[in-house]
C-alpha cells in the first residue's frame, strides 16, 4: 500500500514505520505530495495536507499526527474520505503539564522566585494539592488521564462534558451549560475542550467575572476557546490569581501581543503535549489494521460534529 507522509519529523517516521510495516510504500517530504493522488492513505500534519485538500486532491484514509484536525474541516474542503485524528498518545503528557502547574501555583514557586531575586525572605506557608478543587473543562480521553493522575492527590474533581454523565474519579460531570456555575467553584480550571463552534469565544469577561480572585487557570485546549482581551483584563484587575497559557489563537504569538507582559499570565508555547513519533507510528499502524479490516478507526472523526 502506498501511503503519503507529510511530516516534518518524517525522517524519524519513516525509519518507525519501515521497521514496523515493511509492506508500506512510503512516500514521504513535500517531494512526494506531487504523487499524492496515487496515494490512498495519507498520514501527516493537518497544515501540510491542508493544501492537498485545497486543489481537491483527497485519500481514501487520512490520519493526523495532531490531535486538533480544525484545518481540515476549513468551508470548501472536500469531506467524503475517512479522517482520524490523534488519539490515546497524548494524555499522560497532558496530565503532567496540568500538575507541574497546578502544583507550581499552589508552592508558589514563581512568587518565591521573584522574592529570591530582590532578596526578601518568603515563608508564606502554601497549601497542599489535598482538598484543591479542580474543574477539568473536556473530560475526554485527555481530561480523563488528567483526572487520573490528579486523584491520588486527594484533589476534589468536577468535570464538564457535553454531556452529563459518571466518568471515573469526577465527583460530578455536568454540561457545558453549566459552567458558569462551576467556574465559581473550583481553585483551578483546566480547559481541555476541543475545537468546536459550541466551543469558541467561552471564556470571555462574563465567565472570568465567575471566577474566585485566587484561581488559577490553565487553557491546554484550544486557543480560539478564550477571548484574549477578555483575559488580560481580568488579571489586570485582579479577577483571577494567575493563568497557564498554552495555546493562542495566532502561533507563535507575535510582538506586541498582550500576552507577553500580562500580570501573572506564564506563556508555555504550546509544549503541554508534543507528538511523540514512537507512539505516532504505533498508532498508524493500529488503525491501518482496522482500516484493512474496515473496522472503526481510533480518533475517526465525525466530520459534523467536528472532533
């Protein structure tokens, strides 16, 4: 079978995949995307298929080394070819950055930081994670791993899902409608929620106006979630205690964005969950299993749903 890497890493993923499925016919780096119409299974990142998309090229099979597939479902793109995103590969990276940073805040450890460098003793006594309340906003694969890791800790969990239901170690999971109401609760917010229309534009001055003055937030998820200004504001006039910010609507963010000299805002440059190529490659070969056998595929994506 022929398939089509466009990867930046695609060195690496070629040496994975050849060594784990012989049989393939790899044709990989930008050179190769002029033979991706003989090509029936693509495999790659969204923004170097994207423009494949675009001339009305499409495979039979396209799986993405992203999580987030939002630049594949652009007004226009064609949608009749099976699309998976990345899945199960990233959720125990994901859960680490949430606790290196929940963690951070709660020992204060920028704040001892900042103290250290002009020389003044800090023994503010901080709290323990035990009894920290934590709203994960997306309680998904990725919310769930965090969830997971979080609960040994004897952290309090509430989740947001879109729809109400038990999942394991949440106390409680409600809808998205009720958020408002469950922002006010929590010590911390995480947000882990993907790229969907119900998604966009969430956290705006209303919802951080919810929000207790000592609360952390942490955005893991999807830039466009966040009204920017909306945010910076509010930390301006002491409406939350700090944010954790991974990812932004424009990437890299550009000078002069707001973001960068934000009072207690820590700009992570979306690093919470890197792919990681070994992983990748063992996920592309389990799906192309089901792919051959037209089972379901990990991560497909239901074009209308967007995720």
């Amino acid at each position: 079978m022929r398939v089509l890497l466009l990867e930046r890493d695609h060195v690496d993923y070629t040496q994975l995949l050849r060594a784990a499925a012989p049989d393939l016919e790899l044709l990989a780096g930008e050179t190769a995307s002029g033979d991706a119409q003989t090509c029936p299974v693509w495999l790659g990142e969204p923004d170097l298929l994207l423009p494949l998309l675009r001339k009305g090229l499409r495979p039979k099979w396209l799986q993405s080394t992203w999580a987030g597939i939002t630049p594949l479902l652009g007004l226009g793109l064609p949608r009749d070819y099976r699309l998976s995103r990345a899945v199960g590969i990233f959720g125990q990276p994901m859960a680490e950055y949430v606790l290196t940073y929940l963690l951070a805040h709660r020992r204060r450890v920028l704040a001892r930081l900042a103290s250290q460098v002009e020389q003044r003793w800090d023994n503010q006594v901080a709290p323990s994670l035990r009894g920290c309340k934590v709203l994960i906003v997306g309680t998904g694969e990725i919310g769930s791993d965090i969830a997971r890791l979080l609960a040994p800790f004897g952290v309090e969990l509430r989740g947001i899902a879109r729809l109400p239901r038990p999942i394991a170690h949440f106390t409680e999971v409600v809808g998205l409608d009720e958020l408002a109401e469950q922002v006010a609760w929590a010590d911390c917010v995480v947000n882990v929620l993907p790229d969907t229309p119900a998604t966009r534009d969430i956290y705006d001055a209303a919802l951080f106006a919810c929000m207790r003055s000592d609360a952390l937030f942490i955005n893991a998820g999807r830039g466009v979630a966040v009204v920017e200004a909306d945010l910076v504001a509010a930390l301006c006039a002491g409406h939350l205690a700090g944010a954790v910010i991974d990812v932004c609507r424009e990437e890299p963010l550009p000078a002069g964005h707001p973001f960068w000299d934000a009072p207690r805002l820590l700009l992570t440059g979306h690093s919470s969950a890197p792919t990681e190529p070994s992983a990748m490659a063992q996920l592309f070969v389990d799906n192309l299993r089901r792919y051959r056998d037209g089972q379901a595929l990990l991560g497909e994506v239901d074009f209308e749903r967007g995720y």
